[in-house]
C-alpha cells in the first residue's frame, strides 16, 4: 500500500486563494501584525472586516484569508515597520496572481502613490517584500544580500522580478499534483481539507485520501497550517524537555549508585573495625615498612592485613579505625537518601511518561512548569554579551529600517531616551520630539549627510514620536526636529529631559 503524501501548495492553490482575496479589493488596511519573524497579518475593513496572512517560512510558506487575530512578536521588527508606516489606512487596488507561479501582489494606494506588497511563496526561497512608487525595495522580510544571490533584495535597490516571470504568461499551467487528480483547473471548485496531509481546492478522493467539505479553501489552508505548525512545535517540545528530563534522570541513577556504593563500603566497618583492633593487639610483633603482614584473627585463622610501609602498626590500625568510622557515619544517612531519591526518580519516570504522551503545546508547557517546579528543569541561559557586542549598553532602544532603508532608533524609557541622545546620536543625526507632550526621544540616522534626508523619511520618524506619546490619540500633533548637535540637557534636570534650539515643525496626522 503507498503512503500518502503531503497536499502541496502548488500554483493552483495559490490561484483559487487569489480569487477568494478579491474580496479585499476596495477596503482599507486598519492593522498590521508579525506574529513571528517570517509572518505577516492584516486586517482591511470596507463594509465588513477581513484578515489575511502570509508567510514566507521555509516550511510553512503560505498565503491565504484568515479567521484569527494572533499576537504580534514583542518588538517591532523592521519590516513591520515599515509596512505599518505605509499601508495602514491605504486601499487596497488589485490583488493578482502572476501567470501560473506562485507569486501573488497586493497593490496598495495610499497617500505617498501606490505601494506592491509582494508575496514570493517559493519554498525556502519564499520573501514577503514591500515595494515603493519608485519600484525600489523599502523592506523585506527576509533581505538578500549581493553575494547571496544574483536577484538581491535590498532596500533601497529597484525590485527585480523572479527570472521565471521576467516574461508573464496568462496561460495557466496545470501543477504535477493537478494532473495527478486527472483533472484541470477548470473543475468546479469545491474546497476540502484531508487532516494530516493538506487542503486542495478540489476533491482528491481519487489519490485514496479521506477528505471532509469546507466552505471556502482559505479556511481549510488556515486549519491545514495550524495543525501541522503545532504538531512540529509539540514534538520540538516534547523532544527538548526529553532530553533534558533525561540528563536528570542519568545523573539520579547514578547518584543512587553512589549510594549503593557507600552503603556496601558501609557494611564492612566491623571487618575494618577488627583489622585495626587486630593490628592494636600485635602490633609489638608487626614489622616495620612492610606492605603486608601476615597475623592470625581473634577466631584462630590467618589473615593478610595491607599496610603502608611508611606507617608504624599502630598509625595503620588507627587508619582502618578511621576508615571504620566514616562507614559508620555514612550508613546512617544513606538509607533515608536512597528513599528520598529512589522516590525522586520513579517521580521523574512518570513525567517522561507523561511528556510523551501529552497531546498539546499546553499541555507540555503545563508539565514543563511542573518539572521546574521540582527543579528537574532549569531555564536556559543565553551566554552573556561582551560589552563591544551591546552597541546600546542594555538600554531599552529599538531600532526600525524606514522607508529607502534608514534607520530610525528610539528609546523606551527615560533612561534609554538620555543615553540615546547624549551617548548615540551623532551631531549631524536628526532629533525628534513631540512639542508640549511626554513623548520618546526619536534619532533619525542620517551618515553625517542630513541634507539627503527626503519629507517622508521626517515624517517617518515624527510618526514614531506620535506613537510613543502622550499625543498619541490626538489627530494632529506638532513634532519638533532639530540636529542633535542643538539639543542638550539641562544640569541637574530629570532623566530624559532635553532642550532644543533651530528647530523646525512637522504637523503629524496620527488618526
């Protein structure tokens, strides 16, 4: 009997989620997520909400409507950025699908020109790109590098098609598992899912896979992705926690064996007990530096008893006296010990059990708390940074790539916001604050060339100021901005308290 393989996401797949996503067409983007470095979320609004999501993971790459609304990573990363800075409240013009490859974009209108979010859903050469009005690349999910690649995507750089689709064909070319079905892309479309092995777009019943009806083939990829996401991450899991519960267990084993060990040196403190009281009793007819002596016991036999030469007979009877008392000692607290840790270590076994058995992410999680709890488990530690490693010394500054790729850094707290502007920004860099608010100190990097600095890279930045202010609900704020090399800190003055002079004004519309 052959095995049944994994459903692909093949280009006809990506065809009929295309189709499902004209439905954005129209409405505007009002929130952007990333729920992990290779994830993006949106959700559009027009009439009614819609969300969507895209990955460009090695593995898991996928793009298709979505249901939930999952959490964001805990610090923004470039690319979202980005991406929220320019498409959130844009409308969304056209979603299209190139010929027959798998590669999708989303043109976006928004009030700096259009911009083309890019979905390249090729394997592990998947991106998620952001592509300006100039057609230059402004962030990517994943950059490349020159000596990465003959195609790199870098910001800043013109945004150059995938060779395959330098020439776009309107012909669409059935995908190998299409054809495998007996059937071509003109078969009504009637989305099912198969648990453990994928969705289609139509029914696959003829390959011998059990397959159940879904209203819509977004639904069935949301489920497909989900389930197979968390059965890698409850075997990643389940095999990190094994390893290190089995670490443990080796090291109570042989703990106990220790035990053993002492409790059978334990037991021959009287036959060391009478070696020494032996020794004691002839010791007058011991000779001296000798390794051995031959003496008859207290029961009439003969016995050989070792000695160290360098000893007399009676500091070697005292040696065997000592040897006699820490077995003593020690047989007093290893029985308690090898219940207490023969008890330990059946209580280990069990949770193994337990972990290899468990069904969920949470139920793992649930039994990796416990195992900490008894101290089976310990947090990993990442080996500490060298201080020429931490540009910003451990303070709480976030770094975000803009558009064209500058980089714009701001503190989180007071402390980050004084170290920011006294420690790194350069003269030449440009300073941001909201005038007559509580607002994060914003440092818009400029290589000493301040003069190159274009309106939407300023208002980029002024924007994060909005965002990280008491003004952030406000729907039209100043934001000052002055070079670095005007602003300073009043002696003795609170921590993130700063003064500015030549400064000019931007009107922010954080509505």
């Amino acid at each position: 009997m052959s095995v049944l393989k994994q459903i692909p996401f093949d280009n006809f797949v990506v065809r009929c989620v295309t189709e499902e996503m004209q439905a954005l067409v129209g409405s505007r983007i009002q929130e952007i997520r990333q729920p992990d470095a290779f994830t993006v979320w949106f959700e559009t609004y027009q009439t009614t909400v819609f969300r969507f999501l895209a990955s460009c993971h090695p593995t898991w790459f996928r793009l298709h409507l979505s249901t939930r609304r999952p959490r964001t990573m805990p610090t923004a990363t470039g690319f979202l950025g980005a991406l929220r800075s320019r498409l959130e409240n844009g409308r969304i013009v056209e979603v299209k699908q190139y010929g027959d490859e798998r590669f999708v974009t989303i043109e976006v209108s928004t009030t700096t020109g259009p911009h083309l979010l890019v979905f390249e859903l090729m394997g592990k050469h998947s991106n998620l790109i952001l592509v300006g009005p100039d057609q230059r690349v402004i962030s990517a999910a994943k950059v490349i590098g020159d000596a990465k690649s003959v195609r790199p995507v870098v910001p800043g750089r013109e945004y150059v098609l995938p060779p395959v689709m330098e020439e776009e064909s309107s012909v669409f070319r059935p995908s190998k598992f299409l054809l495998s079905l007996g059937k071509n892309e003109a078969e009504p479309v009637v989305p099912v899912l198969v648990p453990g092995h994928g969705a289609y777009p139509i029914s696959v019943a003829t390959l011998g896979y059990e397959e159940q009806n879904r209203e819509t083939l977004s639904g069935a990829l949301e489920s497909t992705f989900e389930a197979r996401i968390d059965a890698e991450a409850l075997e990643s899991g389940r095999t990190s926690i094994l390893k290190r519960l089995e670490r443990v267990q080796l090291a109570r084993e042989s703990a106990l064996q220790q035990l053993r060990d002492a409790e059978q040196r334990g037991g021959k403190a009287g036959h060391w007990q009478a070696t020494g009281d032996l020794l004691m009793a002839y010791a007058f007819q011991v000779p001296k530096a000798v390794p051995t002596v031959e003496l008859v016991n207290f029961e009439g036999e003969p016995v050989t008893i070792k000695l160290d030469p360098a000893l007399d007979a009676i500091a070697n009877a005292n040696r065997y006296y000592e040897r006699a008392k820490k077995a003593k000692g020690a047989l007093d607290g290893i029985a308690q010990q090898a219940v207490t840790l023969t008890h330990d270590y059946r209580a280990i076994l069990e949770i193994t059990h337990r972990v290899q058995q468990a069904k969920s992410v949470g139920e793992l999680e649930k039994l990796e708390d416990e195992a900490r709890q008894r101290r089976w488990l310990f947090a990993a530690q990442l080996p500490s940074e060298r201080k020429d490693e931490r540009p910003f010394e451990g303070h709480r500054i976030r770094e975000i790539l803009g558009p064209g790729g500058i980089t714009v850094l701001y503190g989180e707290n007071a402390e980050a916001n004084d170290y920011l502007t006294l420690r790194v920004a350069k003269p030449n860099d440009y300073w941001f604050h909201v005038r007559g608010a509580t607002s994060t100190h914003v440092v818009l990097r400029t290589n000493n060339q301040p003069q190159r600095m274009q309106k939407e890279h300023l208002e980029f930045a002024a924007r994060i100021a909005v965002k990280n202010s008491s003004s952030k609900h406000s729907s039209y704020v100043p934001v000052d901005y002055t070079l670095k090399k005007y602003v300073r800190k009043p002696k003795s003055a609170p921590k993130g308290t700063a003064t500015y002079t030549n400064e000019k004004t931007l009107h922010v519309d954080s509505a």
